[in-house]
C-alpha cells in the first residue's frame, strides 16, 4: 500500500464513488429503465477502468461497454450512455452517429462529458435534430483523469513532453491540462481553501498550467454556488487546506533516465510492460499459452514489494513463498504430505483451492519477474552502469570521493562499446553523462558517434530541458563536472545512512517537498503561488474527521466504499512532461513527506526512461 494511506483517504475509492453516482442517478431518473449500452471514447475508457470492473458496470444496468471510434451494430430502441471527452474528434463521432435519419445508432441518448466543452462544440450538438430529439440527460461528470492507485493519477497527456517544452501551439495543450487537473481538485468529499504552488522556470509552463487551474477552479466553484447542484455541500470552510506544487520536467532532467533498482521501478524499465499488462506464459493442460497479467490493487503481493528494493524482494517474495507452501494444507495435499482425510477436511481443502491458485500463480509470476530482471540485470550489466549513472549526477564515488572526470568518460566510452546494451541503453547513458559533465566538442563527438544520428537529436534537446550539451563548445579543451556541491553533500549523506551505493542520488523533487514540509510549508525559493479562498478554517493546516453523507452517497455505499470525509490538509505533487516510477516511489515511501498530510502525486503521465528518450527524440528539431 502506499505510504498515506493510514490518514483513510483513497482517491481512487472517492472517484469511483462519483462515478457510480453518475450511474446511480440514471437509474433513479429512469426506473423504467434496465438495460443500458455504454460508450466510450480512447480517453475515457481509461477512466472507467480505472475506477470500476465490467462486473460492476452490469450490476447498474450496463449491458455492453463499446468503444465510440469503432464500427458499432445500431440498437434503435436502446438507451445509450455516452460518456465521452469534450473534443472534436470525439464531439464528431457522436453526431455522425446519428446522421442517418431513418437508422439512428440508438434509440434515447444520454449525454455524459467527462469535461467542460466548448461553445462552438456544443453549438454543433444544438444543431443537429436528428440527435437533439433523442437526447434525455446532458451533464458534465468533471472526472477527467484517471488513478493508478489510491494516491497516484495520471490526466494521459503524454504529447505535453514533445511539444510544450518547444512551445509549439501550446496553449490549447496546456488549458486542457489544466481543465483536466481541476477536476481532479473537485472530487475531495470536502473543500474550500486551494494554494498553486509554481516553479518560476524560464519556459513558463508550471506559472501557465497554475492559472489556468485556477482560473478554471473559481469558476467550477462559483457554478456549484449558484446551481446549488450535489457538489455545492462539498465547499465547506472547515476542510483542510489543499496545496498543489506544480513543477515541469526540467526541474529534474536526470532521474528520469537513471536505473532505479526498486522492484516497480526496476520491472517496469527492465520488462514490456504498458498499461501496467505484462504478458507472459503460463502452463495448462501440458501446453504454454500466452497469458496477460494487470498489475493493480488486486496484487496484494506487487502492492507490499513495488517500493522495497530489489535485493529485499529477492529474500522476501521466495521466503514468503515458503512459508506458503510449509503452511498452507492445500500445499501439503498437492505434495502428498497428508493423507487419511476425513470428508470435512477434504470439504475445507476444496473450499480454498481457488485461493490456493491464487495465491500460488501470484507467487509463481512474481518469482519469474525477478529471475527475468535478474537475468537481465546481469547481462547487461547493469551493477556498473548503475554506478557510472550515480556516479555522473552526485559527482561523487561509491566511497564518498569526487568523481575523476577522465575516469568516468572513459568508463562511459567502454560501455558503449557493449554488445548487451540496444541503441535506448546507449543513448540513456550518453544522456546522463551529457547532464552530469559538461563536455567538450572533442569529448562529446566520441561518445555521440557510437549512437544512431536520429538519436543525436534528442542529446542536442536537452536544451530545451535547461541543459545546454554544447556549453562549452570549442572554446573548452577539457571536460568538467556540472554537480553542485550540495547534491555531492547530500549523496554523500545517503551514503552515511548505509543506503545502496547504487541510490545515493536523491530525485530532486523529493528533496524540494521534503524541505517544503521541514520548512512548515512556507513558500520554497524561485516559487510562486495562487491562493484561492485564504480564509478557510483548514487553511492553515489543522484538520478533523467526520463521517456524514446524504441519501444518493448511502445508497451508492458498498461494503468496500470509503464514506470518511477527511479533513486533513493535502498536498498535490503535480510536474508536467511526465514523471518516473522512481519518483513516485521516493515520495509515497518518504515518510517526512506523507505522514502530515495527505500526499497525492501525479503528472501529466507516467513516463518510462525508454519513453523518455524517446519524447527527446521526437521534439522539434533545432
């Protein structure tokens, strides 16, 4: 579980809560009503999954979810349930599902936006008749982003990192952004008092993204007030005061790219895994077949480990393994170990032998992950690699003494030389040692000639990170370092602290929150910030919990569902151009950071280090 948790606060459990009341209010409106087709769109898919199970989807009356850009049968007499992005590739499918007259898609149409939609989008919904007439509910849901666990989102605008950074027709990408992030700050149970919080960088995304909330917040806030709608009993003086930090991808260039040897981290940059599915094979009935597996809050196994480092998940998983396999009766039977059952105990075995299989493919799967990652761990060599990248970015060595700059471009050029590394290993190196060292144009061109031309590119991007490769350029006949001395301090703390050598880099966004909390939240150096409603009672951090909700929140209350309304101060942890798995570990495991406050962290996506060099390569080109 994620560190935080213990405050009993769940966005994921909050927002899926919202959802069903979406569903829920349908059915109240139309008891007549049993049978529903729900249609989505490539984005919000990625929202209703996130929050509810086909399953449970049926239980309200949705017999069939389908995709809104695929060719769908017509279902004239159906009630459909569209619940869709406000854009206008999305906007232009649901009208030219009904631009046939005499064979409409479906028969009653209900309107949910996952977002605010434009005038002139909602001007062409007005205008077409053969939709208007059928059209029985229109609202706007402002869920329009997704939860990867209970205190980690996603608003899936992967694009921000290859265009924004190059500021190429950007705003339209950034309002949406922002719209996108506001809905997020709607959904708490209870809010009144919000500060943005901006990192004043030259390229002005984070100050952009940060009024645009804001502007879009007051007037989400204002509409609630005077439609008096289910979202205006939210706005309440006494709820904590909610902070979001929001800072861009080149506040931290560096730990995007650098190996993390934590499990989540280390399986998810060292496997194929997209979406949080990996595939592998599996035996049954004597043959290997191909098998998907979702990492989610169902794997009670990958929850307890994804934080703890890879050389603790080599002792822990296969230890616990173990003792499930010593304990479990189930296990014995399979090893002939007990014999002269009596019928109750054979009833019992057969009772959990679906939780035997469980448990004992979660086991089985885990244990495959980390010889896999083990194995490749060790072909490429990755124990050196990791010290040369940690090496590169604290300025200092595995013993705590600063780096040799010749030393650590020839340990760089050797590796290149690899056979095990691709061209995505390679490039990630030159990277780093591009950020860590500025080089000369002697030093630089003997490195860059072992890559692919089309990869050089995305070394030159740097630039529009804040690191300039080229500085330097021909007036230097030496190489140097770039590490200030109080990253090389802090390294060399963590290295005091009998931390892995291969961790003593500490993300930048961690050490900037952790000194914001230390500090008693006030206002870190080269940030501004927006404040909106300053005289709430929970503005200034106190907080209570109470337990209340109205007849549509009890009846959507299930066994699992979390009705605490918290009063606990949060802090939004938001960078825009993607964030790491490494750096939403070192947060939710930090507990200076989560244990005060509620501590959400999220980005405009998450992003791996292939998929970050790949974002370098695919910006403009200078």
């Amino acid at each position: 579980m994620d560190q935080g948790v213990s405050h009993g606060f769940s966005l994921r459990k909050i927002c899926k809560q919202r959802l069903k009341g979406v569903f829920v209010s349908l059915i109240q409106t139309n008891p007549n009503v049993t049978n529903y087709f729900l249609i989505v769109d490539q984005r919000t898919v990625k929202v209703v999954s996130a929050y509810m199970k086909l399953a449970e989807l049926m239980e309200l009356g949705v017999s069939a979810v389908e995709k809104l850009e695929l060719g769908r049968k017509p279902f004239p007499k159906l009630h459909a349930i569209y619940f869709i992005s406000p854009t206008q590739e999305s906007i232009q499918r649901l009208l030219d599902d009904f631009k046939d007259k005499k064979n409409p898609q479906y028969g009653v149409v209900h309107i949910f936006l996952s977002n605010e939609i434009d005038q002139g989008l909602m001007q062409k919904i007005a205008q077409c008749n053969q939709l208007i007439t059928k059209i029985a509910s229109f609202k706007i849901v402002n869920l329009d982003f997704a939860c990867t666990s209970d205190q980690v989102f996603t608003i899936e605008t992967p694009e921000i990192l290859t265009k924004a950074f190059t500021q190429q027709n950007i705003q339209q990408q950034l309002k949406e952004a922002s719209y996108k992030l506001s809905t997020l700050l709607i959904s708490f149970n209870k809010f009144y008092s919000f500060e943005f919080l901006y990192n004043q960088a030259e390229n002005r995304l984070s100050e952009q993204v940060a009024k645009l909330a804001a502007a879009r917040l007051q007037e989400l806030l204002a509409s609630f007030v005077k439609q008096k709608n289910e979202q205006y009993d939210n706005i309440e003086k006494e709820a904590g005061k909610i902070t979001v930090m929001i800072i861009d991808r080149s506040y931290d260039v560096a730990t995007p790219l650098l190996h993390d040897f934590y499990y989540q981290s280390m399986i998810y940059d060292l496997l194929d895994i997209t979406n949080d599915i990996y595939e592998t094979e599996v035996e049954a009935a004597g043959k290997q077949i191909k098998q998907k597996v979702i990492f989610n809050e169902n794997d009670d196994l990958f929850n307890r480990y994804k934080y703890r480092h890879i050389i603790q998940v080599l002792e822990g998983i296969p230890s616990e393994f173990r003792e499930f396999v010593h304990n479990n009766t189930t296990a014995k039977v399979h090893q002939g170990q007990l014999n002269n059952l009596d019928l109750n105990q054979m009833s019992e075995i057969v009772k959990t032998l679906p939780q035997y299989n469980e448990l004992l493919a979660k086991y089985t799967l885990h244990m495959k992950l980390i010889e896999k990652s083990w194995s490749i761990f060790e072909n490429k060599g990755l124990k050196e690699i990791g010290e040369i990248e940690q090496s590169l970015i604290t300025g200092i060595d595995g013993s705590g003494k600063s780096i040799s700059t010749t030393k650590i471009q020839s340990a760089v050029a050797t590796k290149l030389m690899s056979e095990t590394l691709d061209d995505y290993d390679k490039l990630r190196l030159i990277l780093l040692t591009s950020i860590g060292l500025e080089m000369s144009e002697k030093d630089r061109k003997i490195l860059t000639d072992k890559i692919k031309v089309e990869h050089q590119q995305a070394i030159l991007n740097l630039i529009y990170l804040g690191v300039n490769p080229q500085k330097g350029g021909q007036k230097k006949s030496k190489s140097s370092n770039r590490v200030n001395d109080d990253l090389k301090k802090q390294a060399k703390h963590k290295l005091a602290s009998a931390c892995t050598e291969l961790s003593r880099n500490t993300p930048l966004i961690e050490t900037l929150v952790e000194s914001y909390i230390e500090s008693n939240y006030k206002k870190p150096q080269k940030f501004d910030s927006i404040i909106i409603n300053e005289d709430g009672v929970g503005s200034k951090g106190g907080g209570k919990s109470i337990r209340k909700g109205g007849q549509l929140a009890r009846m959507i209350q299930t066994d699992d569902s979390d009705d605490t309304i918290n009063y606990t101060p949060k802090l939004i942890i938001f960078v825009i151009g993607g964030i790491s798995y490494s750096e939403i570990r070192s947060l939710l495991s930090n507990q200076k950071i989560t244990s005060s406050q509620i501590t959400l962290v999220g980005s405009t996506h998450i992003v791996k280090p292939k998929d970050f060099c790949q974002g370098l390569i695919d910006m403009k080109t200078i």
